[in-house]
C-alpha cells in the first residue's frame, strides 16, 4: 500500500532516495518504539516492586505484618501455594504444538511447503513442555523421604 502511494503521478516530484528513507525508516520508527514501550515497561515493573520491597522492610522492622504483592490477594496467594506449576506447563505445551501444527497446515496451504518447516519450532518447544511437565510430576515429592528425617542423637 506504501509503495503504492509513493508510485502515484501526484507524488512523482519525491525523490527515489526519499522512498528509500521512507521504506526503510517507517519499520524502523516501529521497532524503536516497540523496544522503548518494552524497556519502559520494564522499568516501571521494576520500580514498582523496589517500592514494595522498602515497604516490606520498613514494616518488618516495626512488627507489623507483611504486605501484598501490587495485585495479589490472600486468595491468589493460598491457590498458588496449593496448585503445582505442571497445569501451566500442560496448557503452555498444548497451545504451542497447536500453534506449530497450524503454521504447518497454514504455510501448506498457502503454497510454501518449504517454509512449513519453521512450525516445527513452537511445536518441539510445546513437547518439551509437555515433557517437562510429566517428569516434574512423576518426580516431585509430595512429603518428606526417608533421607529428609532429621539427625537423631
């Protein structure tokens, strides 16, 4: 569409290397924007838990109890504690090898099979997910072992 709108009659006293700046410098000005919204975020994410930690700290120092996380409840808090991470992992793994599969299907379709390929790669993320999900709960100790007890003496 861009190309398009710099090839009309009207704009035919705009230079070639002006296109070529336009072209160039409008994807440009999107990448740089979308790191600066990105560092920015990150920024205020990081601040914002500094401010809570000093929260936390100076009301630990006069007794008082620990506060919430910014945007945490007490009932967020016990889920989290009851629940296993593996749900996560299971669902993540799930989308991501659907996802794969219908770039495969998608880039079939289209006509470029030799692109069909690059599905493969959120679809063997998505399996190890999964993978790593059925090892941490055959692996995962739901109370003390026999090597946990305390020395006797």
């Amino acid at each position: 569409m861009l190309c398009t709108l710099l090839a009309h009659p009207s704009l035919a006293f705009i230079s070639d290397d002006f296109r070529k700046l336009i072209v160039i410098g409008i994807p440009l000005a999107g990448m740089i924007l979308g790191g600066v919204i990105s560092i920015s975020a990150m920024y205020f994410c990081h601040r914002r838990r500094e401010l809570w930690h000093e929260t936390a700290r100076i009301a630990l120092e006069k007794g008082q109890p620990l506060p919430l996380m910014p945007g945490e409840s007490a009932d967020s808090l016990r889920a989290s504690s009851d629940s296993g991470g593996g749900k996560n992992d299971v669902r993540a793994g799930l989308i991501l090898i659907a996802v794969g599969g219908g770039l495969m299907i998608f880039f079939n379709y289209v006509g470029a099979p030799q692109v069909a390929g690059v599905g493969a790669i959120p679809g063997l993320i998505g399996v190890a997910l999964l993978l790593f999900a059925v090892f941490s709960t055959l692996f995962s100790r739901k109370g003390p072992g026999p090597g946990d007890r305390p020395p006797q003496s």
